[in-house]
C-alpha cells in the first residue's frame, strides 16, 4: 500500500493493500476501497463508502458525504461506486437518503469530468459520461453509455435511458427516452434525433437501428394516434428487437413524462 505521510486515515476504513493514497487525503470511518483504486492528492472520502477496483479518483474529488437534504438527520445510509471509473477534480457525490433508495450507486467504467455531481439516491449505469460540471439532482436514474453534455442540470426524480446523449447547456425536466438525442431547456426541449453514432459504435447492427428508428417514428410522428396507441402500435409492428422493447418500457413506466420532439423556434 502507498500512502503519503501526510494522508489522514480512519482506523476503521478498510483499504485494500494496492490502493494508492496521495497528500493530504482524508478517508473517514465506513470507507471501503477494492484493488488497485488510485487517490490523487486532497480527496475526501466519507462512508459508509464501498469503492471498487481499479477506479482513479482525483485532486479535490469529495466522495460519499452526507446528502444535500434538509430532512436528512445524520442517519446511516450508503454510496456504491463499483469498477475502473474515472471521477476528475472538485466532482462530488453524495450517499442516499432514509425516504429514497438509502443509497447512491454508481456502476462501471464511467467517466466523471470536473466539476460534475451526483446527487443522493441516484442510480448510474455504466460507461456513462457525465462532461464538465453536469449536475444530477436527486433520485436521478441514468441507462448504460448515456452521455451527459457539460452544464447540464437534470431535475430530481427524472430518467436519462440507455444511450441517451444530451447537448451541454441543457436544462432536463422530463425522462429523455433511451438512444435520443436532445437539447435545450426545461419547457423547450427536443429530440433532434437517434444517437446512431454511438449504436455504431457499440456493435449495433444496422438492422437494430432500422427498427430504433422505426419506434420513433410512430412515436413522435403518428399525430392520429393518442400516447397510448402509438405505443401498441410499436408493439405489434416491431418485433423481437430487445432495444425496442426497453424503449417501450421506458415510456410505460414514466412517472414524469417523456421530452416530446418540438419545432425549432
């Protein structure tokens, strides 16, 4: 194990014996650090926290502090934050709270710029970026390989789907489906198309795409038809794609509404 001498560490944390600590760290009682889990100088690090293996947490990065909740009283819930995630300078996430889930996770290989942060009760997936100072309130759920541009507030209780890429600057006040593209402010957002870059990118064959594609079509563009239907519709027309079927669970289970495709101003 290498710690810098300078590095103020809990007896009670557990550290495994790879984990490399850098100066001036603080690493408080119910810390849990997995194999080969880099901190870079001035880190702090609260618990009940279970780090992973092979993540590299840096400069001024405050991990696992008490959630920004008024009601919160100081009772014991927890962060998960699994394997080979990058979190930058100054990011900041926070454990659950006692009315949510009672804990934060965060999954695999994600990257997290500077200045970005994770709010109590969240649940991000993996390989999920979140760019320069995005900010996720509480209770925000966010799907596998989602991208989340720099700037970009999402509201409490909203969900980001799979592979879902918003624009930086963004304001999310609504669910973002899964493989949609969208930018814009709260009240003004849209959908300016599928994310097929990022489905190429990641094996998706061109006929899966084809029948992404076709979803959204009689989604956002069947104006005959009321919310409900056009979900039926992609049911009976579009068939063994499990892409689809996450897409039509995603709308059926929204409890905030879906971003609807708007005109540009």
């Amino acid at each position: 194990m290498t710690i810098h001498p300078t590095a103020v560490i809990s007896d009670k944390a557990e550290l495994h014996p790879t984990v490399k600590v850098g100066p001036f760290c603080v690493i408080e009682e119910g810390v849990k650090i997995g194999a080969g889990t880099s901190i870079a100088a001035h880190v702090v690090l609260s618990g009940p926290t279970i780090i992973g293996e092979n993540n590299e947490i840096c400069s001024f990065a405050t991990i696992g502090g008490a959630p920004q909740d008024i009601g919160y009283k100081g009772e014991p819930t927890e962060l998960i934050i699994g394997n080979g995630n990058l979190i930058r300078e100054y990011v900041s996430i926070h454990r659950g709270t006692p009315h949510g889930t009672g804990k934060t996770i965060v999954g695999n290989n994600n990257m997290m710029m500077a200045y970005s942060h994770v709010g109590h009760d969240c649940d991000v997936g993996d390989y999920v970026i979140l760019v320069n100072a995005a900010t996720l309130g509480g209770h925000v759920q966010v799907g596998d390989r989602a991208t989340v541009g720099g700037l970009v507030g999402v509201h409490q209780f909203c969900r980001i789907g799979m592979f879902a890429f918003i624009g930086g600057g963004s304001g999310v006040g609504l669910d973002v489906p899964p493989f949609a593209m969208v930018t814009g402010m709260r009240g003004k957002m849209r959908i300016s198309g599928l994310n097929k870059v990022g489905m190429r990118r990641n094996g998706f064959t061109r006929e899966t795409i084809s029948k992404i594609d076709a979803a959204f079509r009689i989604l956002y563009r069947s104006p005959d038809l009321l919310h409900k239907d056009a979900i039926m519709k992609v049911e009976e027309e579009i068939t063994d794609c499990e892409f689809v079927d996450e897409l039509v669970t995603f709308f059926r289970t929204s409890k905030r509404g879906i971003v609807k495709r708007i005109k540009k101003d």
